[in-house]
C-alpha cells in the first residue's frame, strides 16, 4: 500500500482535486495523513496512530535521530491534513486553498520521508 497509496495520493491531486466532491478532497488529506502514519511506522516500528504528537517527537528526534527540520515537515504534513479534515466544516479552511495546495503538501510530506535516517 505504501508507494501505490502515496501514486494514487499524488494522481488525484494532479488530475481530479480541483473538480473533484469535496469528500474526496478531504478523504485525499485523510490518507496523506495515513500515509505519513504509516510511513513512519514502516521505518521505525513504532506505533505511530497511538502516540500523542508530543511523543512521537520525543521518539524520532530525541531517540532515533530524525533531524529537528525534517520532525517540522513531518508535523506540518499532519496538522494541516487534520485542519483540512476537521475544521473545513466549521469553515476555517477554504476549500479552494486546500485543493490547491494538496499536491504541494503531498510533496513536501514525501520530501520529508525519503530522508529518515
């Protein structure tokens, strides 16, 4: 599932995010948010869905050595796809923006990933 789900991440947001239903748009943020999870539990077996964000900082930096600048590419890959997910329907985050800018943020989590130590 890992590099066919992040291919089929990137071909919906390169092709069908601009017109496509907004459930899926944001169904695409829930699973760049998978994937990363997941990514991250492929190369360190750690759990990562049950560790607070606080902890799982505390693990990668603090014990497996990720670097500070690649931890904040990783958090800004999850905080921004839950924002997508849970306050698009309080309006907080524009649906045109968030299609926009998924390809990009698919980008910079994958950047983030390729580089774990």
């Amino acid at each position: 599932a890992g590099a066919a789900g992040w291919s089929a991440l990137r071909e919906f947001a390169a092709d069908r995010a601009s017109q496509a239903p907004w459930e899926e748009v944001s169904g695409a943020y829930e699973r760049l948010h998978s994937l990363v999870l997941d990514s991250l539990d492929a190369r360190y077996r750690i759990g990562a869905r049950s560790l607070s964000r606080e902890r799982l900082k505390e693990l990668l930096v603090g014990e497996r050595g990720l670097p500070s600048e690649s931890w904040r590419g990783i958090e800004e890959a999850l905080e921004h796809a839950e924002m997508v997910r849970f306050a698009s329907a309080a309006g907080a985050v524009s649906e045109s923006a968030a299609r926009g800018e998924l390809k990009r943020r698919i980008d910079a989590a994958e950047a983030c990933l390729q580089v774990l130590p």
